[in-house]
C-alpha cells in the first residue's frame, strides 16, 4: 500500500509500506478520509517521543470495510478486561494503545486494521469526509460531559473557548449541543477567526469576559493557561484539552483560594465516542463543513502550511 511515512523531523515521505496484517477480531479498512491532528504536528516537529520515526502517523480515519460497510474508526484500542475498561473509562486502560503511536501504525495511508468493536457504521447523508471529524470531536464531547457535571448547580451555564483549532471548535459546538446558552471563543489568528465567525457561525470575541464558570484550555501551552486561569469565575472549572507544552501558566495560588477545579482531559470514552457519532449523525453539531482537503500524496506540504498558519480551516483531511 501508498502511505505518508514520518521519517525523521519535519520529514514526511509518501512511499510504499507493508499492508497492516490484522490481528484475532479485527478487520481491514480501507482508508478514504483521515484528518490532520495536533498530535501529528506535534511528532512531525519532533515533540512527541511517543511517536519515534518511522512511524505512519494518523488517528482520525473513515473509510471502507471489505464487506462494503461506511465506518468511523474509534482508534484507541483499550483491554476491555482490565478494570478501567469494565468501568467504563476505556481512556483510562493501562495498557491502552492507539493507532499512530508503536506498535500501531496509523491511518496515513491506504489501509488500517483496528479491532471491529472500534467501528461504528455511518449513515449514507453523512460523508465519509464528515465521519473523520468524530474523533477530534469526541475528545471535546468527552472535555465537555466532564466539565458540565462538575460544575456547581448554581453556576450560570457560559463558557469560554481558548483555541480555535478543530478540538477548540468541536468544545464549543459540543458545548451548544449539550445546552450551554452563551459560548465564546478566542482566536489569536484574524484570519482563522474571522473562517470561525462566518463559516461556523461561532462567537469569536477579542476580549472574553471575566468571571467565567467554565474555561476550556483546547491549546495547552502556559500562556493560554495563564488566560485560563484569570478568566475562570471563583469556584469554576478549568478544561485543559491541549498539549502544547507540560509546564507554567496555571495560577495555582488563586485556583487554591477560590476553590477552581481544574480537570486534565484525554481521548473519550467507547460510550463518549458513540454519543458523538450520534449528535453528528443527528445534526446537532451542525454542518460539518468545516474541512479542507487534500491527497495524502501532498501530506507533507499540507504539514508545511499548517505550520505557517496558512490554512483557515480548522481541519485538514487527506485523501489516499
């Protein structure tokens, strides 16, 4: 098979690899649609030594089984013996893998086997192009059903958004479609706000407001913790969603004075990841038209212009 290979730092090549042998109940799908991620880009520059080259990379895949069905893949791949998947918190499972990190390739490429309890059918008004956003958006609905349930009864139901990336667009269309009335967003790039406002019809504000229940931190880098941490109301919840970098920026002085409950976020569980693909398949998380595409023979000039901020769309999707 073709795949886009991550060879060395900022290093991409698109060549031919061994097709992924599948192992006892899983099955082969053939690729059609598979999004760019943060965590790509974080091991394409060389930040992730969960990800050592070569390794295909790519988690967020659509495509097509060998008997014809339309599928999502959910690609973390969990022991559902083990005590965190018995309780539901598949995300949790100590010897959880997924794919795009060893020893599973990713779905950069024209093939993946994934185990068949990870696939979820999609239904022929939803393409296979929208079905690859069910990933970067169940990590926010994931974010969100935790935030909410933690928040006290008494707080006013608004939140802000930092980051308007695909999982900062996906927390505030998840927060929308869970009840939230009032959801605004920040974006430092004028030109991928002013994409956010028109396309999404999102709230992009310059300066959000103060006193804010709950924060979403969907970048992670300590300046935008810092934000977070000045902007959420006493007694109110802080999200961290990204991982842009592991150290500063959190306040934890007034977090421990005005009793702020910050709550670290990863993956989603197998039910979160279902309750995603229905609001999607639902319509409740709108149009879904907020990709752009490209061949997976271009990946690595599509890597090039994420970096250089060239690109206004909050997800970009490869085609192989």
């Amino acid at each position: 098979m073709k795949a886009l290979v991550y060879t060395d730092v900022e290093t991409l090549e698109y060549r031919k690899f061994a097709n992924p042998e599948p192992g006892p109940d899983e099955v082969l799908v053939r690729i059609d649609s598979v999004g760019i991620c943060g965590s790509d880009m974080h091991a394409y520059l060389g930040h992730d030594d969960r990800r050592p080259a070569p390794l295909i990379l790519g988690h967020e895949g659509a495509g097509v089984t060998a008997d014809g069905r339309r599928v999502t893949i959910n690609p973390l791949v969990n022991d559902p013996n083990s005590a965190a998947s018995r309780s539901g918190r598949e995300n949790l499972c100590p010897s959880r893998q997924i794919i795009s990190m060893p020893p599973r390739e990713g779905a950069f490429a024209e093939y993946v086997a994934i185990p068949e309890r990870n696939l979820i059918e999609v239904p022929s008004h939803i393409t296979l192009e929208q079905a690859a956003l069910a990933e970067p958006i169940a990590v926010s609905w994931h974010a969100v059903r935790l935030g909410l349930a933690s928040l006290h009864p008494a707080d006013e139901r608004r939140a802000h958004v930092i980051g308007g990336g695909a999982i900062g667009l996906a927390a505030a269309l998840a927060l929308t479609a869970m009840g939230v009335e009032q959801v605004t967003l920040s974006e430092p790039n004028a030109a991928r706000a002013t994409y956010l406002r028109d396309t999404c019809g999102i709230a992009v504000v310059d300066t959000p407001e103060q006193d804010i229940p709950l924060v979403i931190d969907a970048v992670g880098f300590s300046s935008t913790r810092a934000v977070a941490s000045a902007l959420v109301s006493p007694g109110g919840v802080i999200l961290h969603i990204g991982l842009g970098s592991s150290e500063g920026g959190l306040d934890i002085r007034r977090i421990t004075l005005q009793e702020i409950t910050l709550i670290g976020t990863y993956t989603y569980t197998a039910q979160d990841f279902r309750d995603t693909c229905n609001a999607m398949f639902n319509g409740r998380l709108g149009t879904l038209d907020w990709v752009e595409t490209r061949d997976l023979s271009d990946g690595a000039a599509a890597f090039t212009d994420i970096r250089a901020g060239k690109t206004l769309a909050p997800k970009t999707i490869l085609k192989p």
